[in-house]
C-alpha cells in the first residue's frame, strides 16, 4: 500500500500575497527596463512643461533609460494627475505634480477623480518660485503699500486679473485681498498671456503671475513691479521686498512642483528616483536653467514632497472656504 503525504493548504489570498510581493520586488530590483512615462498635466510651452523638459534629459542619463514627456492638460491639472493615479504602480508612469494638483485642486472643484493623498505617492520637491506682484504703470502705486491705500480708499473699484477661477494666482490675489483686508473684482482669463494683455492695456490695476512670464514685460516698462510673494527674495529681482516684508506680515504663496507616483509603488523604485532626481537638482546646468525662469531647485526627501502638499492643502481649503471659491462639474 502506498502511503500518502499530506499537502499542507496554503491560503489562495495567502498565495497571491506572496506572489505580487514578489513581483515587487523583481520590478525593483530591475528598475528601470522599459521607458519611462512623465506626464504634465498642463499644455506644452507652460512653466510645468518647461521644467520637465530641463530635467528629463538628465534624469534619463542618469537612469540609464528614455523618459517620454506626456502633456495631458486640463481642469486645472485634474486630468492629467487621475491619469497618472489609475497607472500601474511600477514606476513607469509618473506625473510632476503642481500646487494646483495637490494644493489647491482639493478644495476649489466640488468634484475630484483622484485623492491628492490617497492615490500618490511623493517623490521629491523639485522646484518651488515666488509670484510677483505687477501693476499698471498708471496705477497711482509704487509700493505694496500704496497699493493696499488706494484699494481701500476705493473700495470694490479695483480689478485684479488671473489664469481662471481656482488657479494658483486667483487664490495669490485672493490671499493677498484678506490679509491686506481690501476689497477687488476678480476678472479670470484662459492663461497669462490674455491677463497680461489686459492688465497693460489698462482693463486691470494688478495681478500676480510668473517670475519668468514678467520678467520682459517689468524690463520693458510696460507693468510695473511692486513686491515678490514668497517669504525671501528672488533671485531674478533681488532687490525687490517680498509683500511680507515691505507690507503683509506673513504673506507667502509659491508655486511648486514636485514628481508623484501612483500609491503602492514599490519604496525601492521610490527611493532610486528620489536620489536620481537630488542629483540632478544638484548639477550645474540644471541650477542654471531653473535660475533663468526664477525657480530655485528644491529636493529633499519623499517626505518632504508629502509635507509640502499637507500644508498647501490646509492653506488653501481655509481660503477657499472664506472666500466661497467653488468650481461645480
């Protein structure tokens, strides 16, 4: 008679446990064999598309693998970030986030497709950049100060432009009208070119916008520059005083952008790209292009990524409750 060894049950769930664990690990450890996906979730020729494309060329290098740039622009970043969301998390399909993705987007659209936090996993900060605060030439104000006078001796006449409803620089001017405690109508527009267009033409008295975008139009004289947003002052225009300083203690807006990955990417394919992108942060022609656009070059740790979208995302839904700020789907 031939005796029969009992098979011990292994638990199916127990199984397919083990089984996607291990291959987790294999894509880490292999990581990476295939091109690499970067989506932008803004259109070509915007400051998240330039920035993309001054670091993939050596991050690619360095990787030792093509990265393919993706734009996929619309509502606001929200396309383009539930894209990368519903990816598979193994590290080929990434998105380089912005403070509209994972800051403000939460709490200015009524309905979102993706978690900010849920659905992601950060990577490292890549970049953060003051605004500036531009005037019309024949606005009667040269300081932040006198700015803030003249709003509140005429209450509600004051036009402040931006790129639309619930952008980064919408929320910019909208900050700046509470703590400096003023009245304005907001006029939004379809991106900076036509806000700018207005604004020196004279249908707007101020507005924030880009380092880099103002940089000709405050050479040429036709805006005139009042303050920087953030908390120190740029390196395009040092001697300009940030608005905390010169006017608004306090006052703080930059805009950011920082490379996510789908949740539940492997941690090792996480940790590799977070040294990769450090590196290149640190080269000299990567320091130098960020320069010419006003950016300065961030990095850090994942976790310093996941801490920076938890303070945006506080900051602005307080905000954007008192200022009654909603974008309905």
């Amino acid at each position: 008679m031939i005796a029969h060894r009992a098979v011990p049950w292994i638990c199916p769930a127990l199984v397919a446990v083990l089984v996607l664990t291990g291959s987790r690990v294999l894509v880490a450890a292999d990581y990476p064999t295939q091109n690499i996906r970067i989506v932008v979730p803004f259109a070509s020729g915007g400051g998240v598309d330039v920035v993309a494309r001054i670091i993939v060329p050596p991050l690619s290098a360095l990787l030792g693998q093509s990265i393919t740039i993706e734009n996929r622009g619309g509502a606001g970043g929200a396309l383009g970030a539930n894209a990368v969301a519903q990816a598979a998390a193994d590290g080929y399909t990434l998105l380089l986030g912005t403070g509209s993705t994972h800051g403000t987007n939460p709490s200015v659209y009524s309905k979102l497709s993706y978690d900010a936090v849920r659905d992601f996993v950060p990577i490292a900060l890549v970049s953060a950049s003051p605004q500036v605060l531009v005037v019309n030439p024949t606005v009667p104000a040269k300081s932040v100060k006198e700015l803030i006078v003249l709003a509140k001796a005429k209450p509600g006449e004051l036009a402040f432009g931006s790129y639309g409803t619930g952008s980064i620089n919408h929320l910019a001017g909208e900050l700046f009208n509470s703590m400096a405690d003023i009245q304005a109508n907001h006029i939004p527009y379809r991106g900076s070119a036509p806000m700018m267009t207005d604004l020196i033409g004279g249908r707007l008295q101020y507005a924030f916008d880009g380092v880099s975008t103002t940089l000709g139009y405050i050479q040429n004289k036709t805006v005139t520059m009042l303050g920087v947003s953030g908390t120190t002052r740029s390196p395009v225009h040092p001697n300009e005083p940030t608005i905390s300083e010169s006017a608004v203690p306090g006052y703080d807006v930059t805009v950011w952008f920082g490379l996510f990955a789908p949740a539940k990417t492997p941690k090792a394919v996480v940790d590799l790209l977070n040294s990769k992108v450090n590196a290149i942060l640190a080269q000299p022609e990567v320091k130098a292009g960020f320069l010419r656009l006003g950016l300065e070059p961030m990095g850090g740790g994942s976790d310093v990524l996941s801490a920076k979208v938890q303070s945006e995302m506080q900051k602005w839904s307080k905000l954007v409750r008192e200022r009654n700020i909603r974008i309905e789907q």
